[in-house]
C-alpha cells in the first residue's frame, strides 16, 4: 500500500494506493468529514479510460479527484 497526499487549492486529501484482484483503487479521505471516495481506472466500450467510483454514483468527484492522481505521479515521475 502507497499513501500520500494531494494538494488542492483548498485542501489536503489523504490517498492509500492498493490493489484488490489486479486492480489499482485509491482510497481518498477528505479533511471536510465528506465520506471517504474510493475510485479506479475503467474502460470504455470504444477503448478511452476514466475515473470512476467504486461503488459507482459519485462520479463527477471521481473524475477531478483522477486529474489530480494523475498530476500527483507525471510530478512524481
């Protein structure tokens, strides 16, 4: 398990990095007592990936949450 943190314009998410059955998931705490997010990389049908909720239903944080987990390992890099 990775964890680090993600710097926002107005807060510091928490992120544990793990894998379950092949699969890559962060789990995402916010310092707002907002429930944690956990989220992965899927496929759509034409081939494109994007972030997406696990459970699915709070795809828009997903989706900025994803961006900012991207930066976070391009600066790591």
């Amino acid at each position: 398990m990775e964890m680090f943190e993600l710097h926002t314009a107005n807060q510091v998410l928490k992120v544990e990095a793990f894998t379950l059955s092949g699969h890559r998931l962060f789990r995402i705490t916010f310092p707002d007592k907002t429930l944690p997010l956990v989220i992965t990389r899927a496929t759509h049908a034409n081939g494109g990936l994007f972030w997406t909720s696990v459970p699915e239903g709070r795809q828009a944080l997903s989706e900025q949450t994803g961006l900012f987990i991207e930066s976070y390992y391009k600066i790591k890099k």
